[in-house]
C-alpha cells in the first residue's frame, strides 16, 4: 500500500488510539473480577487463570500501542502549543511506556498462582504490598502519565486544534 508517508503514520496512530482503549475495555470485561482483599483476589485468579492471562497480555497490548498514537498526536500539533506536545509526549513515552511492566502483572498473577499454589502467592503479594519500591513504581509510572495527559491537553488548547 504505497502512500504519502504522512497519511500512513497518521492514520496508524489513530488506529493506534482506537485499538489501545478497545484492548482496555476487552481486558476489563475478559478479567476475573477484582478484589482488594488480597487473598479474595489470589482465590478469583486461582479461579480463572486463563481469564487473568488473557487479561494481562490485551492490556499489555494496549499500553503498547498508546505509545505510537501518542507520538502521533506530537506530530500534528503545530504552533504555540509544539513545545508543551513534545514535553507531553516524552513524559506520555515514560510514563504509559512502562505501562506494560504494570500490566503485566496480569500474567504474573496467572502463572504464579498455577506454579507456587494460591496461598504461597497470597504471603509473596502481602509482602509485596507492604514494600515501599512497589509503591514508588507504580509512582514512577502514574506521575508522568498525568503529567503528560495535562499537557498534552494544554498543547491542544494552545494550538488551536
């Protein structure tokens, strides 16, 4: 399918931008319910483990593909509001970038629940929780990804778009 370059990357990204939502919302509907009772959540991924790695993997996938539709959005804003889009855009890369070492803790769940057993994975959870590096991970990845929605929002504003 030969084309202009230019039409191709942004009809990409903007299947980018389609596709990485529809992958959220099949995740949510296929995923076990969740539970923040650590132990009730053990018990629903013991439950449906094929569910819960179904679920890991589309949101995965999604977060995969928020990263090149939203370096598209980079490349068509123009103007004033250039600068904010490639600060949005980079701190949007870092931040929905690390998304799937998040996300994929849906598949961690699955397999480590069929190989350790459901209460041998319940105390590693609990022990998780209760460390500070799992906080400042989760951190690390939502502070940048707000950051990058506000001013990619900014940017659009100030470009006129």
């Amino acid at each position: 399918m030969p084309g202009n370059p230019s039409t191709v990357r942004r009809v990409a990204a903007g299947l980018a931008l389609i596709i990485a939502p529809t992958l959220f919302l099949l995740a949510d509907i296929i995923s076990p319910a969740w539970s923040d009772d650590t132990a009730q959540h053990v018990q629903q991924v013991d439950e449906n483990p094929g569910r819960q790695g179904v679920y890991g993997l589309l949101s995965v996938l999604g977060f995969t593909l928020l990263v090149p539709g939203i370096i598209g959005i980079v490349h068509l804003i123009r103007g004033p509001g250039m600068t904010l889009a490639h600060i949005g855009g980079g701190l949007a890369v870092i931040g929905f970038g690390a998304g799937p070492a998040l996300a994929g803790s849906g598949v961690t769940d699955a397999v480590a629940v069929d190989t350790i057993g459901p209460e041998a994975y319940t105390v590693l959870l609990e022990g998780l929780q209760e460390n500070a590096a799992w906080i400042l991970l989760v951190l690390l990845i939502a502070i940048p990804s707000l950051l990058s929605v506000i001013l990619m929002a900014m940017a659009v504003w100030r470009s006129g778009f």
